[in-house]
C-alpha cells in the first residue's frame, strides 16, 4: 500500500493534451522510469473539471526514503525526462508532498 505521495499541478498547451496525457499516464515515459523501482506503487493523473488546461498528478510510493533514494540514483534520467517534455506545459508546480496518517 503506498504511503507517500508527491502531488504535481500542470496547466498543459492545449495543443499538447493528448501528448501530455499519455506520457503522464500510466502507459507514459514517467511510469515506465518510475516502474524500475518495485517501491513505485503508481500515478494518477485526473483533470480539472473547472479548468480543462489543468491536471493533477499523484506519484505514489511505499516510503519517502525510497522515492529519494530512487530519484538520486536515477537524477540523470529523471533531469532528462523532465527536459524533454517540459514543451506539454505551461507551468508545473509541485503542490507538496504527502504521507499516510497513522
């Protein structure tokens, strides 16, 4: 069960939506990168019914010592990605990071 979340907020290109969708999705690039580790749980990617150019995307992972530890071990990769389809967006904001309470 995951029990930490990071929570990203996109306002997306319009033109791009069906581009971004996928690759954030869970048949993406993203998913695909995160899917090495056996302590990603999954992502959820939900759009803004109020703004139709907004989503909100939810990683999940067993523990925040394992998503850093896979993040730090993977940064090339992960810089990389993020460079390559930073033209989807607008803007990216990470909302925060969350974890369950006990």
């Amino acid at each position: 069960m995951p029990t930490y979340l990071i929570v990203w907020k996109y306002n997306v290109k319009p033109e791009y939506k069906e581009k971004f969708e996928f690759e954030y999705g869970v048949d993406g690039t993203w998913n695909a990168l995160f899917r090495k580790s056996k302590n990603y749980t999954s992502s959820f990617l939900h759009i803004s019914e109020i703004e139709p150019d907004t989503y909100l995307l939810i990683d999940t992972w067993t523990t925040k010592e394992c998503y850093e530890k896979f993040i730090q071990s993977n940064n090339a990769d992960y810089k990389k990605l993020s460079s390559k389809l930073d033209y989807l967006y607008e803007s990216e904001e990470k909302i925060g990071l969350f974890h369950n309470v006990e």
